[in-house]
C-alpha cells in the first residue's frame, strides 16, 4: 500500500491507484478544487517533491498553460497514486479561504 506525505505535515496509507485528491482530502488534507476533478481549475496542484507519478497528461499541460507551471505543478485530481509519493499541496481551503467545488469522482 504507497504511503503518501504531505511535506512537514503527515503521511497515510493509500490504496494503489487512488486518485491523489482524493487521498488528500480523505486524510484531512483540505486541498481545493473547484471543477470536481476535470482537469480545467488547477486549484488542486500539488508539487511533486519526491516520487513517481505518471507522466503529466494533454489535459493537465493544456490546463496549467504557462511553462513554469507545467515544470513544477501536477494536478492530483489527474494522478492516481501507485507508489509512495511526497508532496507539497498549492492550495489550501483554510488558507484560501474558498470552499472546494463538488468531489471529483473516484
Ligand atoms: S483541476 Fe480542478 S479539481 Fe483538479
């Protein structure tokens, strides 16, 4: 089962193939995102800081748009976890002060 960690902040145990926000926001990581995992608000990027992911999809270039986002960011509502992964999350409900949009499905 991957672990996932979320830098200076906690790591838990996921089920293989889990999407990303999914094990984020069941863990009590209240990452945000707004278009229920579509790929098209980017509020749920995360930074990758050790691990490995997929590689990043059409979607998720055509979404994050500028080239310094594409080379830092992921979306995790594109990732679906295989092995273990830490990260950074970009966006936080509390700190943006924004509710997150409908859960993206699994
Ligand atoms: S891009 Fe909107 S939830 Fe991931």
């Amino acid at each position: 089962m991957p672990t996932v960690t979320v830098e200076n902040e906690k790591s838990f145990d996921v089920e293989a193939g889990t999407k990303l926000v999914l094990a984020l926001e069941d863990n009590g990581i209240d990452v945000l995102h707004r278009c229920g995992g579509q790929a098209r608000c980017t509020t749920c990027r995360v930074e990758i800081v050790e691990g490995e992911v997929t590689p990043i999809s059409e979607a998720e270039i055509e979404a994050l748009e500028e080239p310094e986002l594409i080379e830092k960011f992921r979306l995790s509502c594109q990732i679906h976890v295989q092995s273990d992964l830490t990260v950074r999350v970009a966006k936080r409900a509390h700190i943006e002060d924004i509710t997150p949009g409908p859960r993206p499905q699994p």
